[in-house]
C-alpha cells in the first residue's frame, strides 16, 4: 500500500500527477525512516528534521505532524513490516510548470515502507570509498528531493568499485552521498559540524549522543582528505546503513585495513540503542 494524501492506495493502483511539482523541479521534502522491531527509529528527530526541511524551503506541512506520525505508524502496522524501512515525501503540490510558488495547491504527501534487512556483512566487514567532489548547493541541511549531486557521486563511487562517496569541497570532507562520515585519529573522533554543508544525520546525532556515553572525545571540526587518507579509522553512518566501516579510501587502507576498536564499540552500543 502506498500512503498518498489521506488514503492508502494498493501499489498498482498508484497515480501521480505529471504537474507534481516534486516531478517537475525536485520541489520538496523527504524521510527515509528506519523501522525495528515494528516501530520507526527515533521519530521524533525525522519529524523535527522534516518540519525544520520544510519550513526552510517554506512548504507548509499538508497535516499537523502528529496527523502525520499517526498515519504512517498506521502505515507500519497495516503492512505487517518488522525491519525496514519507511519512505516519505512531501510536494508543494500539483500546478502548471511556473517556477514561481502556486497559489492554491494543495501539497502532496506520500509514503510506503519495505521490509529491508540489516546491511550485517557489510557493517561487519567494512566497504570501501573513493573521494568524490562535493558540486551539491549549499542548503545539505535541508533533506530536499534534489539528490542530483548525491546521485551522480554514488554513481561515481560505484562505478569505481566502491560502496560510498566520500564528498570534499576543495579537500575537506563534508559527507558521503547517502550518508554522514566520521574518522579517529589517536582515540579523537571527527565529524564535519552540523551546519549547511551537510545533512544533519539522525544516526549522526544518536552516534555522537553514544559516543559522549562511552565517554569518547568528540570534535565536530571538518578534516581534509589528507587526514582522512592518515586517519586510524573511519566509518560511515545513516539509516540505512547504521555504523559501517570504511576500511579503504581511493585504494589505501584506512588504519589497518580492518573495522577498528572504536568503531565496532559505537556499533556495539547502536546495536544495543536499537534493541531497546
Ligand atoms: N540518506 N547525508 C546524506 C546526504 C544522506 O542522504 C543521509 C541519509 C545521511 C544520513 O542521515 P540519517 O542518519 O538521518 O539517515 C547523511 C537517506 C537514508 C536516503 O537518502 O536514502
């Protein structure tokens, strides 16, 4: 079933309008939720983050957003899905192509989940990255349905036989292109801060939170690749793929090749933040 407005429509049965304006200029917003054990992983932060995305691309919301966190936890339980994953995304709405905002339309809200595994070999294992041009604008706080930028590095990245991009703006690093990076250097972690260069990543956030808890240091000051190339470990986080490590970098080994101590301590207090 796919959640579109107010009804839930059967896959097959699915329309959507050629004047969306999502379709014509990538003019919205979007969630990608993650659901354990039957319940969406802390909502409360992907709702802040949406009503923050929409408000700073002056979309107002269709429904209030407790309106929206009811509809799609029904849509959770209606589709049965223990793990996976929920997709939402909201429209300023169906209109004749005219860059300018229209009138009168009515934004559109749509959203499904899937059941999607844990990524479990690769969190375990580690993938590889290769560095990456960040040419996105300069608004990746806001989670926009314009993922051209993102688009292209992913493509880039596997085309070149890596999992994930890693993204610089003239040698420091940002992001990756569907998720936020970390590295450690001599027991520090480093993470780019929360600011417009980069999506303010809920598993980011939960990561940092557990990272204070294990009482690890912490600075969110943005690296180069040069660092990142001589860092002892680095990994990758994000909905989809939780804490994974990034065991090369453009085909150097990254530390000693191997998840390193810090990391698989994060994911093992993840693993027990998701099971709680
Ligand atoms: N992407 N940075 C970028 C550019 C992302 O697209 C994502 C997530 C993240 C991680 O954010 P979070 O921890 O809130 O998932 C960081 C989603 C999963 C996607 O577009 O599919």
């Amino acid at each position: 079933m796919i959640l579109y407005q107010n009804q839930f429509v059967p896959k097959d049965k699915m329309h959507i309008s050629f004047e969306d304006r999502g379709y014509y200029f990538g003019d919205g917003v979007y969630e990608v939720f993650r659901i354990y054990r039957g319940k969406l992983f802390e909502k409360q932060a992907h709702m802040r983050r949406l009503v923050r995305s929409a408000g700073e691309i002056r979309l107002r919301l269709p429904y209030s957003t407790e309106e929206i966190e009811e509809k799609l936890e029904s849509l959770v339980i209606q589709e049965q899905i223990e793990e996976g994953t929920l997709y939402m995304q909201i429209t300023r709405g169906i209109a004749p192509r005219a860059h300018v905002f229209p009138k009168n339309a009515e934004p559109v809200l749509m959203a499904y989940c899937n059941e999607v595994k844990r990524p479990l070999g690769s969190i375990k294992e580690g993938i590889t990255a290769v560095s990456v041009e960040d040419i996105r604008w300069h608004r990746c706080d806001i989670k926009s349905l314009n993922l051209l930028g993102n688009v292209l590095a992913k493509q880039e990245a596997v085309e070149r036989g890596a999992g994930e991009a890693i993204l610089h703006r003239s040698g420091r690093v940002t992001e990756c292109s569907a998720s936020n990076v970390m590295m450690v250097k001599d027991g520090v972690i480093y993470t780019h801060p929360a600011d417009n260069c980069i999506l303010h990543g809920v598993t980011r956030a939960v990561v940092l939170k557990l990272a204070r808890q294990e009482g690890l240091e912490i600075r969110e000051e943005a690296r180069s690749l040069e660092d990142f190339l001589q860092a002892d470990e680095a990994f990758i986080t994000g909905t989809t793929v939780e804490i994974t490590p990034i065991i090369r970098i453009d085909g150097q080994a990254v530390g000693t090749g191997r998840p390193g101590p810090l990391t698989v301590q994060l994911q093992s207090a993840f693993e027990k933040a998701i099971i709680s």
